[in-house]
C-alpha cells in the first residue's frame, strides 16, 4: 500500500510490478480483498499516457485496467500454477486493476516520447534458458524487459539464466525474483517490499523510479522488522 502511496504522489505515468505480489499461487479471500483495494489506489490518479498492446489481445477488462495509471504485473514463481488454470495475477486483471504481462508487451506513448515495456513471467527454472531463446521481443523507443528468474551472476545455480539469454536491444532489464534490492549496469533487482529473511543483507526497500533512462529511488518506511 505505501509502494503504490508513493509512486501515485511522485506522479508516474505507470507502474511495473516484476512478480510475486502474491505468497501464493491460491491466496484466501481476505488477501483477494487487499490486493483488490491496494490495486484501486492508482485508479482514481490521472496518468497522460496512451497504451497499445503488443502481442496481447486487449478486451473491454484490459482495457478498463488501463484507467488512470496503469499497471503492468508479471507473475512470479509464488504465483505460478500449471498451463490452464489462472493465477491470481491474471485475476487481478479479470478484475480490470492490472495488465499481466506474460509474453507479450505494450507500447506507451506520450508527447514525443514512446516507451516499450515486454514482460515473461516466472518459469520452471530448467525450461527458463529454452523459453527466453524461442521469444525475442522486439523493443521500440526506450524500452524496458521485465522477468522473474534466477540470473548469474547474482544466482550462480547451474540452472540459472545467463545475461547473454536475455533478448537484446533493451535498454533496462528487470528481475523481480531476487529479495535484495540492487543495480547491475543496466538491470535493476528491485527486491521485495517487504523483509523476507532474517539475514542482515535484508535491510531497506524501495520503489523505483525510471525517468529518461536515469532510475532513483524512494525508500520504504513502514517495513516491520
């Protein structure tokens, strides 16, 4: 609730989210209720940009989930179920609070500016190398890959993606799988916005800001310890 707080008052055109909003690829009815009043807040602010969707079939729910400023979600490893059955980030879009982004992209355009942003979302980690080499998306403007796996060097499991698996040309990556918060030339590990581990490198949380290719952050007050 603070997260999205902050980036409504600092005026953002849009919000990502690189996966696990959830703890839980079946979350309780009272959690559903929490992520669907947290996800209202950046309805009722004002956002100038135009969204059009690229490999994405948009209807009259994603198209409602565009109103005032949009947010576009990946899922993560928490919330990922087997092929056919929806996860809860898809029904926060179902909802019309969020656009998920899974395989596909959009493009936003405001005054002279567009901005491409492409998101894949959590897969089985042994399938990841396969699944990122079949689809290359290609960015258009300044643009932006969003993703939630293992990446070496951060994560050096023998199944972990490598940099060169990534698609090319993008001029900011973003992998939302990794809790500690951190930039790596031109990929941010945003991390959680919560504690998730009783390990001292779990220290401050953010939310991110990316404006004209520069990122800065707003630091998170309401952590518990």
């Amino acid at each position: 609730k603070e997260a999205m707080e902050k980036l409504v008052n600092a005026g953002v055109d849009a919000i990502i989210i690189a996966g696990d909003i959830f703890d839980s690829p079946v979350p309780k009815f009272e959690v559903l209720d929490q992520a669907i009043n947290i996800f209202s807040i950046p309805k009722y602010a004002k956002s100038d940009v135009k969204v059009t969707f690229i490999e994405k079939v948009g209807d009259e729910r994603t198209e409602k989930a565009l109103a005032g400023i949009p947010v576009f979600a990946i899922h993560g490893t928490h919330e990922r179920r087997v092929k056919g059955e929806m996860n809860p980030v898809e029904f926060l879009e179902r909802m019309g609070l969020l656009v998920h982004l899974h395989r596909s992209g959009v493009l936003l355009e405001k005054e002279n500016s567009r901005v491409s942003i492409f998101g894949i979302g959590g897969v089985p980690e042994n399938l990841a190398r396969q699944i990122f080499r079949a689809w290359r998306p290609r960015p258009i403007g300044k643009s932006i890959f969003v993703f939630h796996q293992n990446l070496r060097p951060v994560v050096p499991s023998k199944d972990s993606l490598e940099i060169r698996d990534l698609p090319p040309g993008f001029d900011l990556y973003i992998d939302g799988h990794i809790h500690i918060p951190r930039v790596m030339d031109n990929i941010l590990f945003p991390g959680s916005t919560i504690r998730t581990q009783l390990k001292k490198e779990e220290g401050s949380k953010f939310v991110w800001i990316w404006e004209d290719g520069k990122l800065s952050k707003i630091e998170l007050k309401s952590l518990r310890k």
